[in-house]
C-alpha cells in the first residue's frame, strides 16, 4: 500500500476554522459500509440510524492546555513543548520545538510557578522532561497553557469548552476524540431513552493519533503509543452486546483503537489499562467493532487509513468527494460521518 493511494484533493475553504454554533446541527453523512450508498443527514438524525440494543462506545478522555511556551534558562531562547503522556511522577513525553536547542539537563522556565527539566531526547522531536512545580499541576496548566488546536485551525477559539466533548471526564489528551464533538447532553439522553447503551472507554490522544505519515510504503510507519483504560462494568456489557449479537458502534477512531487493541489481545474484553500502538489500515480483521461515527480525516493520515479498513479504500474516498461536492466541512470542528 502506498501512502499516495489515501490522498484526496480538498479545496482549502472546506477546512472548518470554527465550531457551528449547535453541536449536533452539524452535517451527517451515512455510508453504508458494504455496498457504498450514501445519504445526508443532520447529526441530530443520528438517533434515527441506532436501534435498540445497539451498544455505542464514547472516549470520555479531556484536553489538557498541553501547549506550554516558555524559554530556555540559559540563553531565554523560546521553546514550546506540548505535553503528551503522563508517565508518572511528574515525567512528560513531550512534543519540542525547537528540538535541537535542548539537551538533557535543559531547564525551561514558564514561569516562576512551572518549570521543565530535560531528561531524555527521543527521535522526530520527542523529549521526555521532569515537570517541577508547586501546588496542583492541572491549575498550573489552566493558568499557563494553551489549547492545543491543530495547525490547520488558524482561528481563535473563543470558548475553550467547544475543543472539549460535554461528557469529557478524564484529563490527559493533547488533543480532543474529535467524533464526540457533535453530541449534546440532550441528544444522549434521547438516545439512551430508545434504548441504546452508552458506554465509555479512555484513551488519552497523543502523537500517535495526529503524526502524520511520512513513509510512502504505509507498511512501515510506526505509530506511537497512546495510554487507555477500560472498566469492568463495561467490558461485561460489551462482551453480553457480543454475545448476542448487538451492534457496537465507536464514536471515533480512539474508540476503535481502544476496543480492538482489547478484543485482538484477549478474544473479548476485559477490564485492563495499558498503551496501545495498533494501526489499522485495509486488510485489518474487526473484532469488536460495526459501525463507527467519525469525522472526516487528512489525506494521507492513519485516520483515513483506518475507516478505509472498515468499509473500502474507493468507498471510502468516493463518499469524501461527496462530501466535498455537498459542501461539508472537514476536520477536527468539521461534519460527521456514519460508517454502519
């Protein structure tokens, strides 16, 4: 497979810069994912396309104000460092730049509250630091960072809360589970009032969900890992909706990666945390997942690379034209797609 073959042509206009005012008044585009059929909706039709005792699966993981900028102690050269896993005790793989101006035992001062100390340099820009501070790290981080949007948003976002999905519990992401974004509280509730489990999992997004691909053969990129979690009460009701033959839907990609990292390592789910580097692309076996709710995905990313796996690489790409031709808006604040 060659990375040319997931690229696209989008017109840059179709980039949503801004959240729509209502969540769910967004766009929805439903594919059916065996014989290409495309209908458009509005995302608050979703309810329509849930049965009940279909069994949806949400990313309860919240942004952190990972974007930190600060200066180097030494020479007050700028550095932004965007934090992306937590690995205890105060220590962040961290996304730097400028790499190349840091070495272990570089100090970073963000302020005289927050400081970061070098303790190990990675490849592609990665540095692990020991974060050194006084009082509660997440207010720090309040007060100090900023959201981190992606670099195609070129807008400001007036409400913090809007790069944020309305059930987001857990903090530790660098970057929103963005298929979450069109629900509202009301909507879940008439979804769960029809008769439809909601179900959440963690999984807090890091490099390995936006890296982009840098290798033409796809075969030989490698993802990095992303920390999840997934409780018992939960893994019983996925593996009762399994048994008999519910259907399970993610909202999102990390949702997907979540539940199949769980279902290919112990044949069912189970109650577990750990880190996950799967990748899925067109070949792959779905275990746990039938549906998916998702938005729409760079050319030449993982994230194109994986609903192409659910469905087909050409309808895959034919719906986004589609899309492209009916004026949906792309992206992390863009439309949404049903894959059933």
């Amino acid at each position: 497979m060659n990375l040319e073959d997931f690229n696209y042509d989008l017109p840059e206009d179709r980039i949503a810069q801004t959240p729509i005012k209502k969540r769910d008044n967004s766009k929805l585009l439903i594919l059916n994912k065996e014989t290409g059929e495309i209908n458009h909706r509005q995302f608050n039709e979703i309810i329509n396309e849930l049965n009940k005792g279909d069994v949806l699966v949400l990313n309860n993981s919240k942004v952190i104000p990972a974007r930190l900028i600060g200066s180097k102690e030494e020479t007050n050269a700028v550095i932004e460092l965007l934090l992306l896993k937590d690995l205890g005790d105060n220590k962040w793989e961290c996304l730097s730049r400028p790499a190349k101006r840091l070495k272990i035992g570089t100090i970073i001062n963000f302020s005289g509250k927050l400081k970061a100390r070098v303790t190990e340099k990675l490849d592609e820009g990665i540095v692990r630091v020991e974060l050194i501070y006084n009082g509660i790290l997440m207010e720090i981080l309040d007060e100090l960072g900023e959201m981190p949007l992606p670099p195609y948003i070129h807008e400001k976002l007036n409400e913090k809360d809007r790069y944020q999905t309305v059930y987001a519990k857990v903090p530790g992401s660098a970057a929103a589970p963005t298929a979450g974004l069109h629900f509202t509280d009301e909507l879940l509730e008439k979804i769960k009032e029809k008769g439809i489990e909601v179900l959440f999992v963690t999984l807090h997004v890091g490099l390995g969900t936006f890296r982009p691909v840098e290798v033409e053969n796809v075969l030989e990129h490698h993802m990095h890992s992303e920390y999840y979690e997934m409780d018992e009460k939960t893994a019983e009701l996925l593996n009762l909706a399994k048994k008999e033959n519910r259907r399970i839907i993610a909202v999102g990609t990390t949702s997907t990666r979540v539940l199949e990292t769980i279902a290919h390592k112990y044949n069912e789910f189970k109650a577990c945390t750990g880190n996950t580097d799967i990748f899925i692309y067109p070949g792959f076996e779905f275990k746990a997942i039938n549906g998916l709710i998702t938005n729409f995905h760079l050319p030449k990313s993982t994230l194109l690379m994986l609903v192409s796996a659910l469905s087909s690489r050409e309808k895959i790409l034919n719906a986004y034209n589609e899309a492209i031709k009916n004026n949906y808006r792309f992206f992390s604040f863009g439309d949404a797609m049903f894959i059933k």
